[in-house]
C-alpha cells in the first residue's frame, strides 16, 4: 500500500531559519508549502527544486491574508499535517528606552508574532486534525526566541511576544491533544545574514556559551524535524541556545 505524502506549512520559509527547516522536511519526503511576505522569487524556487512542493504569498499582518494562506495550501495539497509558525518580526530597541517602545510597536509585533500564530493554527485546526491519526498525530510547531523564556532579546516588546507564544504553546498543546501536538523552539543567536553584524551577540556566544558559537539554521532544522517525527511530546518550548543560559 503507497504510503501518504505528508503536508508541511512553513512560514517565513524563504530564508534563514524557516528555509532550513522547509529544505530539511522536503528532503525527509513532505510536500512542504513554502512561504514569504516579499520573496516571491526565491520562494518559487524553492518550491520547483523539490517535488510535490508549493509556494504562497501572504503578509501575516493581515488576518485575511493569513486565513487565505491555509486555504491556499489546502487547495493545493488537500491536506495539512504540519504547520511551522516561523515568521516573526523584530524591534531593536534598548531595554531601558521605554518611550520608544510605543503602542504602536507593541502592536505591531504582536500581529505578526502571536496573533498571526494564532490564527493560522485555528484556520489549520481542522485539517491537522482530518490528517492526525493515533500513530501520527498533527503537529504544530512556534518558532519562539530565548528572549522569551530569559530578561534578554532586542526589544521588551519582542521579548514579550516571545513569552506570550510560549505560553500559548503550552494552552493550546493541553487543549488540542491527543490529535494535534503543540511545541515550541526558543532559540539564542542564529547565525543567518540578518544577524552577521550582529557583533556583540556574537562576542557573547563566542566567549560565554559552552559550545562557543551560535547555531546554525540546520542546527534549528534539525529540532524540528526531531519535534515532528516524535510521536509524544507535547507542550514543550525548547531552549536551544548552545548553553548560553548556563552562565
């Protein structure tokens, strides 16, 4: 009997962290949708150099845009068994600036940060839960930051957000099971073309953690993937931060 193809979603899937993860699950087999809000060009690429794959435009500021997503994906693959919330955005703001972290700041890293997340798994919800069976429930992964589980990260706001998904992991992983797995990975310093100049997070990694680096996106892909294939866990958010927090 041939075996069905599994449906992954990830956004923000263009680059960086997100690209590891789509390329590293399309090589494991999935159908991975690919997704960007600008890079449309690189994202049909992708999406051409792997088989049975796709790629959709949508700004996760917009509600509709991202309801329209899900169903984007459905149309095209009839089905979804993973969905990676990797897209976030970020504010470089100094902790002890608070007049410059503004409302509207705030604002507009939760829209894209944990009410796009929320969103998208609630329009998923239904199809995740037609893909899972017993042996291999659905399985949403956020993509958070170790500024949300420590005081650090570039911004309170950020930091914040971070928090607020983390928690909504574990809410929504003790409401969805056993159907649908929810996890979270929580990352330190990536090392990917945003954060290259990036000089003093690479000095403390550097000197600080015990592995003397940052990660590598594979090194994120990798969990992922791990997250994914593990049948049990659930509501977890995994610090991956080389030990940095160790110190």
């Amino acid at each position: 009997m041939k075996s069905i193809q599994r449906v992954a979603l990830v956004t923000g899937s263009t680059s960086g962290i997100g690209r590891a993860i789509a390329v590293h699950l399309a090589k494991q087999g999935f159908a991975v949708a690919f997704h960007s809000r600008t890079s449309v060009e690189a994202g049909q690429k992708l999406a051409k150099m792997y088989e049975h794959c796709s790629y959709t435009r949508a700004d996760l500021s917009d509600q509709e845009q991202c309801k329209t997503l899900i169903n984007s994906v459905l149309a095209q693959h009839g089905r979804l068994d993973v969905l990676v919330n990797n897209a976030g955005i970020n504010a470089m703001i100094p902790h002890g600036n608070l007049k410059q972290a503004n409302a509207q700041i705030w604002r507009d890293l939760y829209e894209v940060n944990v009410i796009a997340p929320w969103t998208l798994i609630t329009e998923a919800q239904e199809a995740l839960t037609q893909a899972s069976s017993e042996k291999c429930p659905g399985s949403i992964i956020n993509v958070s930051s170790h500024a949300g589980i420590r005081p650090k990260g570039a911004s309170i706001p950020y930091a914040a957000s971070k928090a607020a998904l983390n928690h909504m992991t574990k809410l929504l992983a003790l409401n969805l099971g056993p159907d649908i797995r929810v996890n979270a990975i929580a990352p330190g310093l990536v090392n990917t073309p945003m954060t290259q100049n990036w000089d003093f997070a690479q000095q403390l990694w550097q000197q600080k953690s015990p592995m003397k680096r940052g990660a590598e996106p594979a090194d994120i892909a990798h969990i992922a993937s791990m997250l994914i294939e593990n049948q049990y866990i659930t509501g977890e958010v995994l610090l991956v931060d080389g030990g940095l927090n160790l110190t």
